[in-house]
C-alpha cells in the first residue's frame, strides 16, 4: 500500500520496496511482504549457488536453469507491479579469473533474458568495482541494445570521502561513486534504460555533493536498515540530514527500498503491546519484522507539505522540453493566451509599475487635468491595458491608451473586451506590427511584454527599438531592463530526450522547459542586459560574453550536460519580475527556464574551472544564439550562424 496520502502528488515515490534474500517460493515471499505493507520486493531470480562452469551439459534436467520458480508461479501483472529483479551479487565481469569472468557474463545475460521474458519492470545491477568496469558496461551495453522497456538499475553507494563524511566500512571501496557511475554510464553512451539506484548508508558526503545525484537518473534509493538511529523509545529513525535527504528523493520520484535485517528491538508498554497483538494477529497475518522501518519512512513521506496548487499546474511540463516561441514570426493561438493571461501575479507588478510611473509622471495637483498617453506595445487580448487602467483608476490619473496589436484574431478579442467594459473614449486600437506603425502623437509611457525565457530571445530589444521613435524624449519603458542569466546544470534526462532524435538540429536548439530534475552546479551569472529606452547613437543588439563558474569543491567531479538561462527584469524603479532563482517572483508561471544543450557532456573536475562562451547574434532576417566550452575541454561552438535554431524577425 502506498505511503500515504499527499495532495497533487501521483509519483512513485510514494511506494516502498523491501530487498530480500533468494527464496524459490516466491509466491510466499511475494505475499508476506506485500501483506506486511510494502508495495514491492527487490528479489533475486537465480540461486546464489549457480555457476554455468558446474552446471553439467548432458542435457538431463540438471541443466534447467535454477530460477525462483516458474513464470507460472505469480500472475503478468504481479510479475510487473510488484517484483524487481535482483542480478546474483557475485557477478565480477572484471575479473582477473577467468572462470568468473565467463560465468559472470553468461550468467547476466541468462537472468536479464529471463527477467525480460517476465515482463519485469526493472532489474537491480551489482555494484561497479570501481572504475575499471569495461567488460561489464561492455556486457550492459550488448543488453541494452536488445532490450524491451525494462529499465536496469546500477547499484552504486552513496559515497565521497571528504573531511565531514568518512565512511570506515570496509564493505566498500575507497574512491568516489560517482566517478564509478560517470565511467560505467559514458562506457553505455548514456542509455536512456540504465539508471541508479543508490545504497544509502550511515554517514554522507556533503549537499554539494549529493546535490549532483538529483540530476542524474536516480530511480530508487536502498536505505539500510543499520543506516537508522534509535529514538528514546527505541523506534528506528533517521539524522536530519537523512531525512532532507529522503524527502528530496520522494519530490523527485525517487523509491524508497528497505535493505537489511531487523536492528532495533522496539520496547512497548503494555497498551502499545495489546493493540499491537491485535493489530498483528488479524487474520494469522504477522507483523513485518522491518515493519518499523517502512513506519518511519512513511512518516516522513506524510509529514510533507502537499504540492503547491502552481506546482501541481506545472507537474505534467517538469522536464518536458518545448521550443520556444516565434512570436513575431508565428500569431498566438487562444489556448496560449488564455494560460499566459491566467499568471495574476505578472500582471500585479505590472500594474504596481504603471502606478508608480503615473505618480512620477504626473503630481497630484495636475491629476485631473494631465492625461498620460499610455502604449501597450504588443496587447494581445487585453491584460496589459486592463492592468494599466486599474492603475489609472487606483492613482486617479487620467489615461488615454493605444493598444497596438499585430495579431488579427487577438485584434478581435480585443475589440470585445473595450466594448464589454466601456473603454471606447479610453482606448483606440491599432492593427499594426509595432514596427511599423506611425504613431499619431509620442506617449508618455510604453508598455510591453515580450520578454522570453532568457529575457531579449523574444526580439524585445529589436522590438522595442523600433517602437521608441514614438516615445516622448524624457518617456518610461515599462520593463526598463532586463538581463540573462546563465548556468551550468547536469541534466541527464533532457540530454537523453534531446539525443534521441540523433541529429545536430536538436543539439542546437534552446528550448523551455520546467526544470526539475537537474543539479545546478554553481550559481548563475549575468550575461546580456538590455536598456530601455536606448538613446545610444549606434545601437547594437549583438553581444559576447565570457563566464567562469567556479563549482564547490566539495561537490567533487560533475557532468555538465548544458547551460540553465533565466531573466530577471526591472519594470520601473522597484518593481521587477523574473525567474533568476535567487530573484525570481514567487508564484509566477508565464515563463519557465531555457535550456542550452552541449552535444558533448563535460565532465568538470574538482577545482578545475568551467569557461563558457555566449553570443547574440543579428542577421537581416533573424536573431540567433552561438554558445561552446573552453576549459575544462573544447567543445564545438553550437549553433554557428544560427544553423539549426533561431528566431525570426
């Protein structure tokens, strides 16, 4: 049964597995621990005993494979629900012995092949050796290429040795796993089907550390059973550090799996023990002996706040890669302006900003005989003229406004909605591209909203350029400015969305995306501002600009697999919106983040610097992005005259 109830969450996270030991009954095994109250069992399919070496080949029955049972023995949809596939722990594909080493290989391609014939969701791989895993990511790779849609999970422990979080077990190799993982995985091609699940033991490296997981592809975290603390009465429980832990893998779809034996004799009093006498002979059905430890993490899944309502809006676009809009290429449909006009919170400051602009603008003793002549620049159905008619009416500033719209099916809408309201004396319509248009007088005030995702990758700078030749010389733009951010991000799910349509067109492209499962590696930089209004004598929308990131030397080595933008823009004075996530405006959902991939993912060492080159280029007819690494390595530069993506003017 599930761990709980959380509003808006659906995940699978919120089932718990239990590791167990080979049992050729499986059925039984099945049953106690699905009664016992986890959701499944990660089972081995092989007798732990079986060597193909000793296995005699006179084709008497002897030579039947030692499965746990037949595929007979549960039913397809238990089989796909409720087990994953554990591959023999002995399995050395690296090793020196050649015996092993053969053995080995048959011996996993033999339970992947039956675990793929049970229609298993997902097998659990032993852990690498270290680094020098050829032979067995070699075998790994052969089986992947062949595979259905099971998903194979490397075991890798969670560990880094640094100065907060030495791990003395002498169970596991010195070394960082992550390193163990990057070599396995780069020796897969990054397979879309080969994804972690990570041992979680007694101590942990650092969060910069940890935090390079959440962009890799964790699907499951096994939490040992002598990895719990003892509370005063005697209950298992986590460090706190645990727990953000734990609770960072449920928000990121991540299962929990209990490993381990019972280690902690649970003291009752006599009530406690009665009702838990009763509550475990209901039906001759014994209490799980990890029935504690399922509790305790059950506990931390339903102490969790439930999903935000914005974040359950935003729950079916988490790293679904969209591109970009083409706004003056392309007209809107009514389905998009409807979802951009529903973001209350962008139109709040924009109306905060108007006010503030009209008090500036015109003092109290000439407000009623002073009207400000207000443009909104790219009107689309109307929120921004609403927005600055309210702040009118909250002021109490007369105001006349064109709104100027290039979309001839917004035109329409927009016609309804003055109408409707009674704004014909206020507001005069003009189907027009900005561009264009000759204005019949300069306004006081320009009003816009063509900001993208990485701020001028919607042409507002070519935009608004063209639209201050009717704006007064001492006018307001409303935005002011905004500038870009930028930031080096492991990716590994986007990337693998991205290279699964293998070409360059698509490695070349930015796209939009609500990003979740991603590490952001080092804090983001500012590259491109832009100003407005621009009275420079030569104006140039081309720019460059050279960034070194630096990431935490405690982070330890990470894969870069592109560059994470944001804006964030000043609309007047005080008042500004964006999505930098040091800045950004809570509750907004107009734009998501930009995404720049790199054809190659590069893998930055500690204290080894990560140099990234952006460009803004200008055609006659477009405006594209240019973007390459030089240091750790040189990477191509992306893009090259806007060859595979660009926006249109």
């Amino acid at each position: 049964m599930p761990l709980g109830q959380r509003a808006g969450d659906k995940s699978d996270s919120r089932y718990c597995g239990v590791e167990t030991e080979f049992d050729d009954d499986m059925p039984q095994v099945l049953a106690s621990n699905i009664s016992g109250g986890f959701d499944f069992v990660v089972a081995p399919l092989m007798d732990p005993t079986y060597r193909p070496s000793l296995v005699k080949s006179d084709g008497s029955s002897a030579s039947v494979l030692p499965f746990a049972g037949s595929d007979l023995i549960l039913s397809p949809s238990q089989w796909s629900s409720h087990v994953v596939g554990k591959i023999s722990s002995w399995i050395d594909l690296d090793s020196e012995d050649e015996v092993l080493r053969i053995d080995s290989e048959i011996a996993l391609k033999q339970e992947i092949a039956w675990a793929s014939h049970l229609s298993l969701q997902a097998c659990l791989l032993p852990p690498p050796r270290g680094t020098s895993c050829g032979n067995y990511a070699r075998c790994v790779n052969q089986i992947l290429q062949g595979l259905n849609n099971m998903q194979l999970w490397l075991r890798v422990p969670l560990e880094k040795p640094d100065d907060d979080a030495m791990d003395a077990s002498p169970n596991h190799l010195s070394g960082d796993s992550w390193e163990w993982w990057n070599s396995f995985r780069l020796l897969c091609e990054h397979h879309s089907q080969l994804s972690i699940a990570l041992d979680i033991l007694s101590s942990l490296p650092s969060a910069n550390s940890l935090g390079r997981w959440f962009g890799e592809p964790v699907r499951a975290a096994i939490v040992h059973t002598n990895t719990f603390l003892t509370n005063a009465r005697g209950y298992p429980c986590l460090s706190k550090r645990h727990q953000r832990l734990i609770t960072g893998f449920f928000n990121h779809s991540i299962q929990i799996v209990i490993s381990g034996k019972l280690l902690h004799s649970i003291t009752m009093g006599i009530s406690e023990l009665a009702a838990n006498h009763a509550e475990n002979d209901v039906e001759g059905i014994h209490r799980h002996p990890l029935r504690s430890y399922l509790d305790y993490v059950g506990y931390l899944y339903q102490r969790m706040d439930p999903l935000p309502e914005q974040e359950r809006f935003e729950l079916g676009y988490r790293d679904f890669l969209q591109s970009p809009l083409q706004p003056l290429m392309d007209n809107l449909e009514a389905q998009t302006y409807e979802t951009f006009e529903k973001d209350t919170v962008k139109y709040i400051q924009y109306q905060r900003a108007v006010c503030k602009a009209l008090l500036d603008r015109v003092p109290d003793e000439k407000a009623s005989s002073v009207t400000t002549v207000l443009m909104v620049v790219g009107a689309g159905r109307g929120p921004l003229v609403r927005a600055s008619l309210q702040a009118a009416e909250e002021t109490g500033r007369r105001l006349k406004v064109y709104a100027v719209e290039k979309n001839p099916n917004a035109v329409v809408t927009l016609h309804s909605l003055v109408k409707l309201e009674g704004w014909e004396n206020i507001v005069t319509i003009i189907s027009s591209d900005m561009r264009c248009w000759d204005a019949p007088e300069k306004a006081d005030i320009l009003v816009s909203e063509l900001l993208g995702s990485f701020g001028d990758n919607e042409l507002s700078p070519e935009c608004l350029d063209g639209a201050q030749r009717f704006l007064k010389q001492d006018g307001i733009s409303i935005p002011s400015s905004y500038t870009s951010f930028i930031q080096p991000v492991t990716a590994s799910k986007l990337y693998n969305d991205v290279k699964s349509h293998k070409d360059l067109v698509h490695f070349e492209t930015a796209y939009v995306v609500k990003l979740h499962s991603v590490a952001r590696l080092a804090p983001s930089q500012p590259v491109f501002t832009f100003t407005h209004p621009n009275y420079s004598t030569n104006k140039n929308n081309q720019r460059y600009k050279k960034l070194r990131f630096e990431i935490p030397a405690d982070t330890g080595s990470a894969m870069v697999h592109g560059l994470a933008g944001y804006f964030d823009a000043t609309l007047y004075k005080d008042v500004h919106l964006g999505i930098e996530p040091t800045l950004a405006t809570p509750n907004m959902f107009s734009w998501f983040a930009i995404f720049f991939p790199l054809r190659t993912p590069v893998c930055v060492q500690p204290g080894s610097p990560l140099d990234v080159h952006f460009w803004r280029c200008c055609g006659s007819s477009k405006v594209w992005y240019e973007w390459c690494i030089t240091s750790p390595c040189q990477s191509p530069i992306n893009n090259s005259n806007g060859r595979s993506y660009w926006v249109g003017l």
